[in-house]
C-alpha cells in the first residue's frame, strides 16, 4: 500500500514542481528586456492567510526580476486605484485578489483593468476573444498574441503533464471525456471552451444544470451528475462551497485524474488512495501563468 | 378609511400614468426622425408571463413609431446574435430579457451589447461613466450625453412626481435620507450613487452589509436595517427572494415613500394602508427610460 505515497510524491503531479519550468522559462525572457517591468498588486482584506497567499505571489513575481508593488487598501479605493493605475505609464501589470465584494461589483472591478494590464486575463476583454476563437491580441496584429485566462491555462497545462494528453496531436484530448463542476466566467466556462478546443467532450455543471461543449460550442444537455461522472476521464471541481456533495471514488472509473481548484475540499479523502491521479490544487500554477502573461502583455503593448 | 384606496388610485403614484408623460415626449422626439428607429428585442424563454411581458413591450416601442422586432430564440444562441446584431447597421438598439442564465454569465451579456445600441444603459461602458462622474457618451463631444442606466432613472423620475423631491434644486434630495435594499451592478448601485448625487445620504444594503453613500461615494457604515428604516424618508427594496423579510410599518417612518422594484413583494401587505406612500412596480416607466435612451442613442451614434 505504498501507492498513494508514491502518487503524492510524483512531482508531476505538484503544481509546484510543474511551475518550475513555466518559471524557468519566464525569467529568461524577462532577463532579455533592458526595462524592469512592474506589477501592482492589490489587496482588500486583513485576512492572515490571504496576506500571506498575497506576499508569496509577491517574492515569486520578485525572484525572477518582476518588480512586484503589493498594496494594502480598502475596498472602496479599489475603483479609483485601479483607475489610477491603467493612467500609470511606469504600472505594467495589475493583479487583484477576489473575492473582494463577494457579488457583481467584483466583475466590475475585473472589468475595469484595462486590458493591456490584465495580466490574469480575467476581462471580459480576452475571455470574449477566447469565445470567438480570436486568436489576436488586437485585430491586424498577427505578431501580438492573444491571452488565456491563467488559471484555465494553468489546468491545461497541469493535465498536459499527466500524461492524459497526446501532446503531439492537434487535439490532445480528442476521444476523452471531461466533468467540470464550475461554470464562472473567469474559470469554468473559459476551461471547457478550451478544454473541448482541444478536443474533449465537456460536461460542464453548475446549480443552474449541465451544459455539454463540444469544439468551443455549448450545448442542452440532459444528463446526471452520475452519468457524467461514470463516463469521464477527467474530474474537474471548482466549488467554493462546503455543502457541495464531494466526488468519491465509486462514482468515478479507475484511474481518473482529478483536479480540484477550490479553496475547498471537493473530492472525498480517499480519491487519492486508488489508482486515480489527484492535483488538490493548482495555485503554483496560476502565479505561473500569470507571470508569462505579464512577459507577453509587456511586449504586446509596452516594449519599445 | 378611504385613504387606502384614494393612494392607489392616485395616478401619481401608478407608474404607467407617470410614463405616458415621458412617452408621449419621445414619441415627439421620433416623429422629428425621417429613418424608421429599429430595434430588436431577445428573449430566451418560453415563460408565459415573461412572454406576455415582452409582446406588451413590443407595442410600446410600436405605437411611438420604433420598430420593435422581438425574436425569441435559444439562451445559448443570444452570444451570437448580440454580435451579429452590434455588426448589423440597420440595428439601433438591443434590448435583452434578463435574467436568462442566473449566473455571471448574464452580465457577460449585459456587457457585450455595443454602448451604441444598448438602450437598457446596463452595460459596464455606461455605468461606469455614472461612477466616474463622466457626463458625456464619447469623449471631446459635450453635444452627446451619457446615458444613465433605465430602471434607476425610471425611480429617479417616479420619485419627483410624490412631491419628496425639490425639483427646483441643484440637489433635489438634500436632507433626505434612503434606504435602499439591492446593490446590483444594474439597479441598486447605480441608484444609491444617482440619488445620493441628488444630495440624499443613501444606506445600502445586501446580503454582505450596508455601505453609506454620499456625494456620489460609498463608504464603510455600522447600521442595522432597523436603525437605517427608523431614519429613511424613503425605502426602495429590490429583493427577488421570497426569503427576504419583508419590510414592515413598524419598521419606517409614517408618510415614508415606499418603492418596490423586485418581481417579488418586498413590503409587508399593509404598507399602503398606512400614511406611506407606496409604489409597488416601476416597469412602465423602465420602459419609457429605454425609449428616451433608445431616441438619445440614435441620436448620439446613428443619426445623420
């Protein structure tokens, strides 16, 4: 029974490690631009464990020569900093920690970074180009690529590493079957556009019912969470709730890799004690995600 | 006792009688327009009522002389439809009927309606143009004015006609005090930051807490709904939950004007029996702001 052991110790399956490359990566681009970029982050809450998630990114973002400016304010100066920030010539890149109001005004707030400093990529401004299959950072410009939101992308590229995918193929998930609970607009629905982008069939539940995506597109669908989970290759879960019923292992095949992005528990305990592959967490990830997003929002738009 | 039944009847206080007011200005403003305004109504639902609500809409905007095409077709086909419809030049304006998916989806909708045709004024282009004290549709043109979002100007105007405002003032609320219970991107913060910049002191509360708005600016406040009712002029609830509990006559001032905007009763039964003045819907005059936003867009943006 060394099994879970060994499956907890793959470092291909902590996020942590995964990043290391994606890290590796960046700080040799942000080595070769003379300018020292820098990203503002802001956060609105005297929550320790926040704070010390909030200071982590920092040092991150610092230790490969991002100059990273984390700011402490009160939520109702979140509008106007921001503001002030997209008319800042020397700011780069803004990230902010949400939940901040718990209701629409945290989409506003979103909203409001201007989208040459999105460095989440959460702005109605990428997600729509991700809807509409434009690829382009601003139309004519062939050169400037557009942006994934960073935590889709980061489960994208932990999935890449577990040897679920066909990384050679065009569709390197053509033939599998995706569960995803959460359909947000800065995580789910982005995830099984790109996920069925890469050939999945998604089923993507959240407590309005099931939809199905299929090449980007959604679809009605009819069909149980029973159902679903009994067919996929693939568990997602993303729900910020205590009362969601956690998936457990008789509702899934062997085998299954799982992966959840809540701050909550979504899987039973012992989803990691059979033959299935569990990543409890992607946030490693997502810093790194985040940090290229950066690199490549400052040669988009602010590199000479 | 007749008091009662003389409040209701009073057709200040019936907002389809207020509406006919401003209806009949638009339906000038139309005529004076040589084109034949257009504009196209979606609605994904096959509801009775929410049917019956849209046909009843559809002659509205008729009988002033806007072609009012209303198409019923599949929620998850209206992404599409508002891009062909923002690309189509013989459109003026987009009317969409909400909610439709119950979640953040829907405000990503909101938001991709082009500002140019989005006569609801819901769009983010347009209320962040009110938070920012921003008075103009485009920058450089002092010619074309912003718009304000319908269903907070809707109460706005059904307010000036129960005789709590000084219509004559720069500040037609000042000293007035409002509590408010909804802080939705769509109506309740958008009101809370109109009726304070008319010089009301604003209490605003969600299921997160109250916030006390001032000039236009939110701040953080210690009040209990009990303390802020005791002290309200006027009392505007927006709740759609059967959850809520409904506010009573013991709770509010006698002669408090009382404004509900939910589809779902907010106010005890009793509220108009007393000396209050009670509102209980403002649908006719939403309608009326988006005709009067619908003239004023084409005027901005479609006119010759």
């Amino acid at each position: 029974m060394t099994e879970p052991a060994e499956q907890q110790n793959n470092p291909q399956l902590d996020p942590a490690q995964i990043a290391k490359k994606y890290v590796a990566e960046v700080k040799v681009q942000v080595e070769r631009i003379s300018t020292r970029i820098k990203v503002v982050g802001l956060i609105a809450s005297q929550d320790k464990p926040s704070l010390a998630y909030a200071r982590a990114t920092q040092q991150k973002f610092d230790a490969i020569g991002i100059d990273y400016d984390l700011r402490n304010i009160e939520r109702l100066d979140l509008e106007n900093e921001i503001l002030a920030l997209n008319a800042d010539p020397e700011v780069h890149g803004i990230f902010i920690y949400f939940p901040v109001f718990h209701n629409e005004q945290d989409s506003y707030l979103r909203n409001l970074v201007d989208y040459r400093k999105d460095i989440e990529a959460g702005s109605q401004y990428w997600t729509h180009k991700l809807y509409t299959n434009d690829r382009l950072a601003v139309p004519g410009d062939p050169l400037k690529k557009a942006l994934l939101p960073c935590t889709p992308l980061a489960i994208i590229k932990i999935l890449a590493e577990t040897g679920i995918c066909e990384p050679q193929d065009e569709h390197p998930l053509m033939g599998k079957t995706v569960t995803i609970f959460n359909r947000s607009e800065v995580i789910g629905r982005p995830l099984a556009v790109m996920l069925s982008n890469d050939g999945a069939k998604v089923y993507s539940f959240d407590i309005n019912g099931p939809l199905l995506f299929s090449n980007a597109k959604p679809a009605e669908v009819d069909i149980s969470r029973s159902e679903a989970l009994a067919t996929s290759d693939i568990v997602i879960t993303g729900v910020p709730s205590k009362h969601f019923e956690k998936v457990r292992c008789d509702e899934i095949l062997p085998g299954t890799v799982c992966l959840n992005f809540s701050s909550v528990p979504n899987f039973a305990d012992d989803i990691a004690s059979h033959t299935n592959i569990f990543i409890p967490k992607v946030g490693p990830m997502t810093v790194a995600m985040c940090m290229r997003n950066t690199v490549r929002l400052y040669k988009n738009f602010h590199g000479a």
